[in-house]
C-alpha cells in the first residue's frame, strides 16, 4: 500500500514531538518536509525525527508547493492557522489542522469558503475527541443513557497551561486567548454532545489573579531580581516552577535565530489573556452548559457532569471513570476504562489513526470544519463576552443562514 505524504508547517512541540514522532511510528505514513522560519530549529526538528531524509523549507508557501505531499499539518502558532490552511488547500493539498481552526470566526468561514472551492478537505485535531473517557461519555449520552442532556458542568484543571505564560499563546493576537487556544477543546466536545442543537449566546468571566509579579512564589530578599528567563534568572532557585528547558529545539542557536524562549518567567511576562475563566453556554434546543479552565491548579485532569431528564453522569479524565446515576432509582453503573498508549492519553495515535482510515477511503473527517468553526465561534463569543463585559450572541460571528449553511455540508467540510 502507498504510504501518505505529510508535509508539516509548525516545527515545534506540537508538530514535532507529539504528531510528527506519532506519524514517524507509523509504516503506513511518511513526512516529506517540514516548514519553519527558523532554520536552526527546523534542523534540530529533523535529528528529532532521527535524522530521515526531509526537505527543510523556511517558508511554508515552499512546502505547499511540493507536488507528492498528501496531507498538509499545520501545527504553527494559532494566528498562521488561517492563512497557513488556505495556503495548503489553494495549493491542492488536504489539511490536518491542530485546534484551534483559527483565532476567529472570519477566519473560519475563510478557511471554508476555500476549501468548498478547492474541493480540498480539512480535518480537525481535536483529540480530546479521540480520548477513550470522551468517547464513552458520548457513546453513553448519544445511547439514551441519561435521557435527554439539558445541563453541561465542564472542568478543565491544567497545571501545565501556566507554561502557556511563558510563550506565544499568552497573548491573545496570538492564541485568540485561552478560551479559543485551551478552551475550543472542551467547547467543541460539548457542541458534539448536543447534536440537536446549536449555541445561541455566551456570557464569560476570566482574568489573571496568579501570574502576575505580585504572584512570585517566593519572597524577593532587597536587590533580588527575578527573570526575564528561567535559564538566566538568578533566583529560580527558589521558584518550584522554574522550566528546566530540556528541549534542544527550542535550546542553544534555535531562540538566538528568533528570539523564542520557552521559559520566559510566567510570573513576569507581560500578557494579555487569562490564567482561569468560566464560560456558560446556552443552546437553542434549551440545553445549558459551563466551561471553566484554570492554569494555576495543581491538577491536570478534565470533569465533566452531564444531566438528562433521565439520569445524571459524571465523568473524569484522570481517574478514567465514568459514573452513571439514572433518575428515580439508587442504582449507580461505573465504567473503569483503559486507555492505549500514546500522547494525550492514548488520542493522538487513535486521532492519526482515524485521519489515515477517512483519508484513504474519502470519508468526511470525524472532526470536521464545521465542529471547527463552531468552536471558535463559541470561544470568541466568550473572549468578547469577558472583554466587553456583556452576554455576546453567536449571530454577532455566525448567523443562521450561515450556520445551516455550514450544517447542509457534506465532503468538503
Ligand atoms: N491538540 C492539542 O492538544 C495541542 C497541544 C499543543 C499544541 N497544539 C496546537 O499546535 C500548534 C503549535 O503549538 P506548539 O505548542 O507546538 O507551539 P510551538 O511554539 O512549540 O511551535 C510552533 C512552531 O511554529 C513555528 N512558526 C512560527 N511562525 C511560523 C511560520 N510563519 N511558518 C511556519 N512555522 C512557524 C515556530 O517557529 C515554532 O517552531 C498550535 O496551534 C497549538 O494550539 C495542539
């Protein structure tokens, strides 16, 4: 069997460490290319990879053009999303774009509106989709087991997203904020679970209470001075969340090429997005849902409670249970599940996997341009909400014509 051609654009964590070595173990799959400006980056990228042959371009515009790449993956920073997608489908290639879409709405019906022109397809990374505690929860709601679902409570407890103030997704021209960067995860998952309906408005709250120089975990002594960088500051001694930067691609000549440090102080750094928010979500089929994310928590796991008319489930991406409760009765059902191995708890190979199957047999992808655009509508709905201090409606960025527009859809979303 021919193996699929990737060309990758975004040579960072993302793109590298997580699915690039996840393609690299596959023997069905091969990359071709990798797409990055800084060139000393993209050569360390390439011993990441073991060293295989690959074509290394500091433009990406380069890598779309090549003739026998199959699917372009986008992994760079948020706000190239757009144009880096548009760019690969105007050149003929299918997509496989990280979450999220893009950093807006616009953006998305851009992405769209080219890719129904180009007849080229765009798959969604959203593998928080793909975990085995999420698919169950679906495969539970969608099987009747709590009746019909009215109310949403999602948590999502990530200690690791404080290294998120220590690089480009703090600032929200960059990420869309942390509601579209973090957030379009669990926005999406909860837009999946309600197939019936569609979200009509959106209140948030969010802001920085930890990550700010009044936040040092430590005391200061009189001529103490903390940062810029954990690898020059002179106190990180004292700091338990100094960054022992163990990455060389982001090491030695990579950050004097760009400047690009992956252990600014979090503390220090100027930002402009939040380190905890609450967004609360109302759909017009009169289910509710809240999305809450917190970056300083000690935890690193998802809760999720779902109640229908019939039941009630909680669910915990940690603990790998499930829990059941129908109504009227004082039985429980537990659900202990495994995952496989791999990044993200098992998804990311179960993701790729999934690419590789609908690739190879025409099938509209499992996550689609339209659960792509309607995540970043409800994220954007919730950064406005925050920002503005007002209840946003989703037909501020989406109307209905085009919403149902987005839904009549077949292969090329
Ligand atoms: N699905 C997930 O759970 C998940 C997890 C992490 C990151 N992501 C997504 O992956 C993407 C990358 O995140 P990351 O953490 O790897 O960031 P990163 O900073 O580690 O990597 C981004 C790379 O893009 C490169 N880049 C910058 N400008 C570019 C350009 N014009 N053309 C090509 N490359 C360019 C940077 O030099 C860097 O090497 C983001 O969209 C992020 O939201 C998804």
């Amino acid at each position: 069997m021919d193996k699929i051609r990737f060309g990758i654009i975004g040579a960072g964590l993302r793109g590298i460490l997580a699915l690039g070595k996840t393609l690299l173990e596959r023997p069905d799959c091969e990359i071709l290319a990798l797409a990055d400006p800084n060139i000393e980056r993209l050569k360390m990228a390439q011993g990441q990879l073991g060293g295989i042959p690959l074509r290394l371009h500091v433009d990406m515009r380069d890598l779309v053009a090549e003739r026998d790449i199959d699917i372009v993956m986008v992994t760079s920073p948020d706000h190239l999303h757009g144009d880096h997608i548009v760019a690969a489908l105007k050149a003929g290639k299918h997509v496989f774009a990280d979450k999220p879409l893009a950093i807006n709405t616009a953006q998305c019906k851009e992405i769209v509106r080219v890719s129904r022109e180009t007849d080229r397809i765009v798959d969604m990374g959203f593998n928080l989709r793909y975990d085995a505690v999420c698919r169950k929860m679906k495969e539970l709601v969608a099987g009747g087991a709590i009746g019909r679902l009215m109310l949403v409570e999602n948590n999502d407890y990530y200690a690791g997203g404080r290294t998120y103030m220590c690089r480009w997704n703090r600032f929200y021209e960059k990420s869309g904020g942390l509601f579209c960067h973090k957030g379009s995860h669990d926005l999406d998952l909860i837009n999946w679970l309600n197939p019936d309906g569609l979200p009509v408005t959106v209140s948030a709250l969010a802001g920085v209470n930890v990550f700010t120089p009044e936040g040092l975990p430590f005391p200061l002594e009189p001529g103490e001075e903390a940062g810029p960088h954990c690898e020059t500051c002179r106190v990180a001694y004292k700091c338990k969340d100094r960054h022992n930067n163990t990455v060389d691609m982001f090491h030695g000549k990579a950050p004097d090429c760009d400047g690009y440090h992956l252990d600014t102080c979090m503390y220090l750094s100027e930002k402009n997005t939040h380190d905890n928010g609450i967004a609360i979500v109302e759909y017009d089929n009169g289910m509710r849902a809240s999305h809450s994310e917190c970056f300083f928590t000690p935890l690193n796991e998802r809760r999720f409670s779902l109640v229908g008319d019939r039941g009630h489930l909680d669910a915990n991406t940690s603990t790998n249970c499930i829990t059941v409760y129908p109504r009227w009765t004082k039985d429980r059902t537990e659900y202990r599940l495994s995952r496989p191995e791999g990044g993200h708890g098992g998804a990311d190979p179960t993701m790729i996997e999934t690419l590789i199957r609908n690739f190879r047999t025409r099938t509209i992808p499992f996550a689609t341009l339209r659960d792509g655009t309607l995540s970043v509508a409800v994220a954007e709905a919730a950064e406005r909400s925050r920002r503005e201090g007002r209840t946003v409606k989703i037909d501020e960025l989406l109307t209905r014509a085009e919403l149902k527009d987005l839904f009549g859809q077949g292969k090329a979303l």
